[in-house]
C-alpha cells in the first residue's frame, strides 16, 4: 500500500547573525490520521464534549478539583448511577403503560427479576427501554415467557437490529398448530431426466424487495435470531395442504404435483420470544408477490 504524506517540503531557516547559515526541516502534523481530523472542528468538539459529560467526565481545566482523582472518581460514579437508576425508572413507567391481566399463579423468579435489573439498568435508547418495558410487563402476567438467554440477546440488540427484526417479523409466516415463525422466500422444484436438459426456474422472491437485505439477514443470524441456513421441507404431498398466517392473512396452499417442497428462513426460539414484542406492519406487497410465485405449481388461496 502506497502511502503519500500531506506534509508540506522543508523550509529554509533565515542566515543567523553569526553568519553560519542552518537548514531546518519543518514537518507539519498529518491533518488526517485514519480519515479521521487530527483537529476537530468546534462543533465536533462540543459534541464529543456533551456525550462524555453525560459520562460524567470533563475535559481537564487546570483547576483545583481536576487535580483531586478522588472527586473525578465520585464525579463518574455519581453520575453513572444517576443514569442507570433513570433507565430503570423509565423501563418501570414504560411497563406500567400496558395493561396485562395476571393469567398465571406463578410469582416471578427473583432471580431473573434481578439478572433482568442488572441489564435494563444499561439501556439508554428509549426504543430500547419500551421493548425492556414490554418484556416486564408480560413476565410479570405469564412468568417464564422471556428466557435469561433471551434478555442476554435483546441487551446486545441494538435501535438499528431492532428495526431490522421488524422487517423480518412483518414478512413471517407461522404454520398452523406450530409455534415458530418462518420466512418463505421460494420453493424448489425436485428435477426431472427432462429438466436436466434446461436451466431450472427461479422460484424465488428477492427479500431485498420488501426491506430485508442479505446483509440485515446476516445480522440476524449473527444475532441468533435466525438460523444461519436457509431450510427447506421435505417433499409435499400433493394431497396435502398447509394453512399459513401471513401479514395478517390465511394462507392456503396445496402443491399441483409431486416434488415440490417450501424454502424459508426459520426464527430461532430467541427470535420467535422477541417477535412477541414487535409487530411489524403487514407487507401486503410480499404477499401479493408469495402468491404469485406460489401460484404456478400450487393452488393458492
């Protein structure tokens, strides 16, 4: 890798009055280190200034107090405390908003109640905290829905993840009597000695489409919300049909030949616990264009 310097050529320095003449290079400091300013603009400043006051740490002034570590320290910590006792008082008022009724004669664990503090005390977005808020208030009607290994997941989700999750629960399907969620992207056609002959169809839906990229996938999966493979079923019968939910919507299908079976990516149990707190809006185009795909070797309605 080439790397070229900003710096500017040497100078030469004035003849002393001693009449000795000296040569000095000047070298200028690289105004840019890594693409980023070696001197901030003023507004930088002050942003970078107000997010680490939020911290409780300030710019050093030369005064009394920046010598005293001790005071910096109480400073910190004071302030730290003050912001995880507010998240919680905000995850409370959030929880308070929904009305659940109690549905179950469990009491809460105590010991997921307070592994469930030690983590909401660190959520700042305030999308963040109503999910937090959310997941209280339905643990508090039906202990036992929000796994601890779910909480662990959604602490390391953040705003952006969670909108992603909600593309991807806006274009689930849940078959009926089952319980996890799936995405159907396409189905697959078992090959024939004929079709060997010619290149096979596509039978598959770009999901970028509808807002869900294969990067925001990848997302998902590295997240452990989705399984990291695209699945599919085995052959259906053609006496079968299978009744989906889709973006609010029944949807019946029933395959016109043999060798045909669904692909889908499939939630993992962390994902489908989560997708109980989001709820998408239906993407009525995904469906339309499910349909239309599906319709040409399934009966559809």
């Amino acid at each position: 890798m080439k790397i070229e310097t900003n710096s500017p050529p040497a100078s030469l320095i004035k003849p002393s009055t001693s009449g000795t003449t000296d040569v000095k290079k000047t070298v200028s400091p690289d105004p840019k280190v890594s693409g980023v300013e070696a001197n901030p603009k003023p507004v930088a400043r002050d942003k970078m200034i107000q997010w680490f006051t939020r911290a409780g740490i300030f710019p050093t002034t030369g005064l009394a107090m920046d010598q005293d570590t001790n005071k910096k320290v109480s400073r910190h910590q004071y302030v730290k405390a003050q912001r995880k006792l507010k998240n919680l008082e905000n995850v409370l008022s959030l929880a308070m908003n929904y009305s659940l009724e109690h549905s179950s004669r469990d009491d809460l664990d105590p010991d997921w109640f307070f592994s469930f503090i030690d983590m909401a005390e660190d959520i700042n977005a305030p999308a963040m905290q109503e999910l937090w808020g959310k997941i209280f208030a339905v643990e508090i009607g039906q202990p036992g829905t929000f796994s601890l290994k779910t909480l662990q997941t959604l602490k390391n989700l953040t705003h952006k993840d969670a909108k992603i999750l909600k593309i991807a629960v806006s274009l689930a399907s849940r078959k009926r009597d089952e319980h996890g969620l799936r995405v159907l992207f396409g189905y697959n056609v078992k090959p024939s000695i004929l079709s060997l002959f010619r290149l096979p169809p596509n039978h598959q839906l770009n999901l970028a489409s509808y807002g869900l990229t294969y990067p925001d996938l990848l997302s998902l999966i590295d997240l452990g919300l989705i399984y990291n493979s695209e699945i599919e079923t085995s052959e259906l019968s053609i006496n079968t049909r299978s009744q989906y939910r889709c973006s609010g919507e029944a949807l019946h299908i029933a395959p016109k030949r043999r060798g045909l079976s669904l692909q889908y990516y499939k939630f993992t149990s962390i994902g489908a616990e989560l997708s109980k707190l989001i709820h998408g809006k239906s993407k009525t185009s995904y469906l339309d264009d499910l349909k239309k795909m599906l319709s040409t070797d399934f009966e559809v309605n």
